[in-house]
C-alpha cells in the first residue's frame, strides 16, 4: 500500500525533538540554498535537533546538526524534509 504521509520538513518539529534528515530541496526550488545547506552539513540520513526557536514567529530555529549549531530562517528551514 502506497504511503500518504505528508513529508515533513524541519520547521514541523518541536524543541528538542531529533529526526533523520529525508530529502534536501526534493522539489528542486531553491538549487542554491541546497547546495549551501549541504555545505553546513545538511546531509540525508544526518540527525538533526531543533534546540531553540525564537520567540515571536519562531524565526530563526536554533538546530544541531553533527556537533555544530546552526541558526537557519524559516524558509531555508522548510527545505529540509525530516524523518522521524
């Protein structure tokens, strides 16, 4: 049976929650930023954790990734599909 799970991205997940990066860019949107994100350590199968987000729109989002913090907006936030 073929799944219907709506692909979540990194701004879907909670503080402190930890997921399985899936896809960077799966819809090809954002070439650039991809390649930028893979270059900071955004990987598929790399753990991340959502550490902080700021208050009053959650903009940025604190995350780890490997033993670095990273702080990434929103927007580049939501090309990063995770699985739990």
């Amino acid at each position: 049976m073929p799944s219907t799970a709506v692909p979540r991205t990194i701004n879907a997940l909670a503080a402190g929650e930890v997921a399985l990066i899936a896809a960077i860019d799966p819809a090809g949107q954002a070439p650039d930023a991809a390649i930028r994100l893979c270059e900071l350590g955004f990987d598929e199968g790399v753990p991340v954790e959502i550490l902080h987000r700021a208050p009053f729109g959650g903009d940025p989002i604190a995350v780890r990734v490997g033993n670095m913090v990273v702080a990434l907006r929103r927007d580049m936030a939501g090309l990063i599909e995770v699985a739990a």
